[in-house]
C-alpha cells in the first residue's frame, strides 16, 4: 500500500484462475485496517472463488484469519495438529537463532488458529495455507504472501474436494494468442474493429508490453467459427508485424533463426545498456549462439571497442557486420535504442529479424 513492493500475488493467481476455467473479476490490494480488509472480503465473497494472500504471520497486524472468519460469519478454533506442526518449525528457528522458544510460542498459536471449517494446506514456512469450503460450492482460499510459499502451497489447494467440485463446474476457454512487433496499440485497435470486433463468445484483449503488441483471444465452448472467422479477417492486415502465434518471444525466435543458420551472435549496445543481451541471456540455453557483449555509453568506447565511427550521435552505423567482432562473433551487431526501437545498420534490423523468426517457424495458428 506504500508503494514499496510490487504485487506478484495477484498477477500469478489471476492466470492460474484464467487457466483453470475461473473469469478474475478484481484484483484488490489492501492494507492492515481491519474495517477495510474486513469490507473488501465482504465483496469478495460475492465470487465463486476468493482467493487471498498474505497476513497469515504472528504479530499483531496479520489479521486475514480472524477478518475472513468474520466476513463468513463463523468462529476460530486452534488446530491441535497444526500448532504441533509450526511449533517444530519455530523451535528449531529458535534453536538456529539461540532464541528462547517462549518468544515464539504466542505466535505458533496465534498461526495455528483457523476459521471453523477450513482446512490447513500445510506449511511453507510457519504460515499455513487453507481452504474453506462454503455453500453452494464455493471455495475460500487463503495462502501466504511470500510468492514462493504462495506457489508451493497453490498446488495443494487445487487438490482439495472443494476446489475440485468447484473446477467441476468450470469451462476452460480456448485461449488464441499473436504476437507483434513493430506495430501500435491503436493501429491493432483500428484493425480489429474493421475485422467486426470481438463478442459472441470470443474476448479480444490488446495490450503493449515491452515494444511489443500481445493480442489474446478467449474462446467459449462453442465459437470456435466466429473466433476462426475472426482471424480470418483480422491477421491479413496486421501480417507483416507478426512475429508468432504462442508465447515464445521475440529473443527466443532470433536464438532459433541463428541455430538453423550457423550463426553465433555478440551485442554492441549503447543507450539499451545491455537490455539487448540481458534479453537475449534470458532464455535458457543461449550460450550456444550468444558468445557476449558490450555496453559501450562513452564515445572512446563506442570508437575502441565496438568499432562505431567517430560520428557515434548519429544512427549507429555498424563496422562489425559482415565478418567477425572483437569477440569473434559472425553477424555481430551494434545496437543503439533512439525513440523505443532498436536499430543497427539495417537501420530496422530487429522488426525485420522478428517477422522472419515469424514466418519461418510459426505455423499458421497455434493454440493454448
């Protein structure tokens, strides 16, 4: 709520709700006031599912238990079994600590108490996850903050009776993903209403990310011909900035374009600041195509090290294609980012390198 973290929580549990057939309706972020979280779980439980992270540790301010039986209308209770189980964690916490145990033990009980009904999911850390089963087949779940307790625990949650009679009920939407480079928001935009829009079973969403433009289509049982139709209409106009049709991206698909023609790659970057090799190092495996790079900021590097004339303020012009750099990389490039595109000699290089990743690689529609 101050703005010193960024949420992952939410993020992470509205795909796995998308994934499993579940429409996220809110996300909602919420601070330690027991009148508001109290208020936002009241909404909340309007939902089929509500799922809810954090507050689940001993002091005073982790209040989601107590606030969540509140919202049902039902009691707390210790779990005998539970306490045992975070008891065993905090002992040796405060053995590895040299801790007297009696500062712990408060919290061990406070951890160990949990709405009537609900059932533990176990520990990732002190804090354990629950699910508590509702009327009408509804489901409250309630995990931990840390993203990777949340994560180790999520699993256990979707294994329950609840969880699953609630899944039961579910239809998973298809889910048709493209992919483009080079391209605005607003043109994608303009195309997809002169293709007759989204509706009638089929959600289009449009959203900007990294330089790139990720359109998805969700697909309900049963429009499939209007979501084909759809395509149809839309792709011709919008094919010369395809790069792909699932969610590999673009670094992936040039690491594939240099694999199938024996190249090896080096960056020579300028103001990007390595954000190109930094990209391109993010998928695992690279190391057999990219063989390094440089951040070259001052003009005597730019001039020593990545071979750019003394001309450097003008558009990057490249001394290292053609044959090998300093590094001895084939197809070396020197890379400058000059209003959000990124530029070598060919000027366009990597919008022209994306859309043949595309063409050559991409079969016609893929689907997830």
């Amino acid at each position: 709520m101050r703005g010193d973290r960024t949420d992952l929580n939410g993020p992470f549990l509205a795909r796995e709700a998308l994934r499993l057939g579940l429409e996220p309706a809110r996300i909602a972020i919420v601070g330690d006031a027991p009148a508001e979280l109290e208020a936002t779980l009241r909404d909340a439980l309007a939902a089929d599912a509500v799922l809810v992270s954090g507050g689940l540790g001993p002091t005073h301010d982790d209040r989601t238990v107590e606030l969540v039986a509140r919202a049902l209308g039902v009691g707390l209770r210790v779990d005998p079994e539970l306490e045992r189980e975070i008891e065993a964690v905090s002992r040796s916490a405060a053995t590895r600590l040299r801790r007297d145990y009696a500062d712990f033990a408060p919290g061990v009980t406070k951890q160990a108490t949990i709405p009537e009904g609900a059932l533990s999911l176990g520990l990732a850390g002190t804090a354990p996850g629950l699910v508590v089963p509702r009327d009408g087949g509804r489901v409250v779940v309630v995990l931990p903050g840390p993203p990777s307790e949340l994560q180790r625990l999520w699993p256990r949650a979707l294994e329950t009776e609840a969880f699953r009679e609630l899944l039961g009920r579910a239809q998973i939407p298809e889910r048709r993903v493209i992919r483009l480079f080079g391209v605005s928001e607003s043109a994608v935009a303009r195309a997809l209403a002169e293709a007759g829009g989204d509706g009638a079973g089929v959600e289009v969403t449009i959203c900007a990310r990294e330089f790139e433009i990720h359109v998805d289509l969700m697909v309900e049982p049963g429009a499939e011909e209007r979501a084909d139709a759809l395509e149809e209409a839309l792709l011709p106009s919008l094919e010369r900035w395809l790069y792909g049709r699932d969610e590999r991206g673009i670094e992936e698909r040039v690491l594939e374009l240099c694999r199938t023609r024996g190249l090896t790659l080096a960056t020579a970057e300028s103001c990007t600041g390595g954000l190109v090799a930094a990209r391109l190092t993010s998928v695992p495996g690279s190391s057999d195509v990219v063989l390094g790079g440089i951040v070259a900021y001052a003009d005597e590097v730019k001039r020593d090290r990545a071979g750019c004339s003394r001309r450097v303020d003008r558009a990057a012009r490249r001394r290292l294609g053609g044959g090998r750099g300093r590094d001895g990389a084939r197809g070396a490039r020197a890379a400058r980012s000059r209003r959000g595109r990124l530029r070598d000699g060919n000027r366009r290089a990597g919008r022209r390198h994306a859309r043949e990743a595309g063409r050559a690689r991409v079969p016609p529609r893929g689907r997830t």
